[in-house]
C-alpha cells in the first residue's frame, strides 16, 4: 500500500472507456454505449466513474480539470468510509470541483445490524440481495442527487465514485445506462469492466478489510468472503437489472418513486443523457465490449 499522501502504482488503462488519472484507479466514461432502436449513444464525456478519489495528485487533478472538465463529484460512501480514507491518504481540496458528499445509506451507515446483513450478502457472493438493499436506501438522497446534476447541469461533467466504484457506484451507473435505453447485456459488461479496472487497488481494499475479524483470521473462508465482496460478475448485473424491473417497476418507475421525480422530469433526463452521436462501443462475438471498428 502506498504510504501517506503518495500515489499509488495503479496499472495504466487509457483505451476507451478507460481514461488514466494518475492516482485514481477504475476510472472511465460512461458515456459511447449504443441506444436499443436507435443510431444515437450514451452521450459521452458527461458521466465519470470511478474508486475513491483520495491518492489523487497534481497531474492525475490537471487531467480531471483540465482535460475531462470535471465540475462536481458525488461520493457514495458513508462518513466512516470518508474518515477511515482520509486518514490514511486526504483527499485534496480541488477549488474547480464541488465535493458532494451523499452516502447511500444515510444514517444506517453506522448501523451494525444493517452491516451485518449487507455483509452477509457481500461475502456470501450474493450481490445482487447486496443492490436490492442499495436500491431501497440510495433513492431519496444519494441517486436522486445525481440525477439531479444530470437533469438540471446536463453540460457539466460529474464524477460518480464511492469506495472501490464498484457497488454503489455500479447500481446507479447501470440505471443510468438503462434509461438511455442501453441493453442490459452491454450495462452488465460495462459493470464487469471493473475486475480489471480494480487491480491494483484490491489490495489496498484488502488491506483494509484485514482488520474484521471475519478476515483477518485468513484462512480459506476468509480469502473467499474477501474475493466475494469484490467480485463484479455479469450474472451479478443482469439479476440487478430483474430486480429493477420486477420489484421497482423499472427504472422510470424507480426514479418516480424513490427519487421523486415526475414523469416528464425522467423524460428530460433521458434526452439530457443521448446524443445523435453514433456509438464508440459494440459487443463482439464473445459478449465482451470493444470499440466500434476493432475485429
């Protein structure tokens, strides 16, 4: 793990949707999917996601203001999660960049019942129980945020993280992609591009969860729970996405219900989300994303 306020030696990844910010890891656009029934795409260089953004140094800040133009931040994780990262590594003050903090579960996320029964899940491998927890909480506060930047600041670039951007971070980046009318087999590939775009920063993760008891003993179990917890499957996305359908009623219903917004507000949002552009990706023969183009 780098030490106090160094960078850490994250893997370069520079090809699209990847953009390389020295210090911050999994870091990529949203933006290039194609839309189902049309020749438009998710509009690009708009939505960011990315893990936390605490090693972030000059040049990796130069690229987020300068190149990417990046505006506001929403950070998904608790106050604990914030307090635990800043020890080890602040998070710079960025003037151009309007820190957002709106954690997913609100007050709970001291809770040591909630936790549990989130951990439970997470370490169990059953991520998606995990989503349907976050899509019950995140609605009224932390989603609604940022679908309130998308709808009201639909020109100003975003950046959407929380511990690992993985979680959290995949639940309300997969609703965006569907509400732009993205397949679900591309939103559940762009969710599972995170296995690569976490290595590196596994171990800082890991690092951290060894001082829970239930890791911390090591064993194989442990390395189970641990390699659970940070797995990001396509399997996991596409029962997310049923969930969102079947028990919220899809995702406009989703943004009506639990974030409050009205029908035509959702309407505004999609459009503010699309261009005419035409897509950077497509799916290959194997399911796997690449660019428009590649053989």
């Amino acid at each position: 793990m780098a030490s106090k306020g160094t960078t850490p030696d994250f893997p370069v990844l520079s090809r699209p949707p990847w953009e390389s910010v020295s210090g911050i890891c999994n870091f990529r656009d949203l933006g290039g999917y194609p839309i189902v029934g049309s020749t438009g795409s998710v509009k690009r260089s708009i939505i960011f996601r990315s893990i936390e953004p605490n090693h972030v140094r000059g040049e990796g800040i130069q690229t987020l203001t300068s190149k990417l133009g990046i505006t506001s931040s929403y950070d998904l994780r608790s106050r604990r999660e914030v307090e635990l990262a800043e020890a080890a590594s602040p998070n710079p003050d960025i003037p151009s960049i309007t820190k957002n903090l709106v954690p997913v579960f609100g007050d709970q996320d001291m809770n040591l019942e909630a936790l549990n029964i989130r951990y439970k899940y997470y370490t169990s491998g059953d991520l998606a129980s995990a989503y349907r927890l976050i899509l019950g909480a995140a609605g009224p506060l932390a989603y609604r945020s940022i679908f309130m930047h998308l709808l009201t600041r639909p020109a100003d670039p975003l950046l959407i993280h929380c511990t690992a951007g993985k979680d959290r971070t995949g639940v309300v980046c997969a609703l965006i992609l569907t509400l732009a009318g993205v397949e679900d087999k591309i939103v559940a590939e762009e969710y599972a591009l995170t296995t690569v775009g976490l290595i590196g920063f596994k171990e800082v993760i890991k690092k951290r969860l060894e001082v829970i008891p239930m890791f911390a003993k090591g064993d194989e179990s442990a390395r189970a729970a641990m390699d659970n917890l940070l797995s990001s499957t396509v399997e996991t996305m596409m029962t997310t996405l049923a969930i969102i359908r079947e028990e919220f009623g899809g995702v406009e219903a989703y943004l009506q219900n639990e974030c409050g917004f009205t029908l035509e507000e959702v309407q505004k949002i999609r459009r503010n989300v699309t261009s005419d552009e035409p897509p950077r990706f497509r799916l290959d023969t194997e399911g796997n994303i690449v660019l428009v183009g590649d053989q």
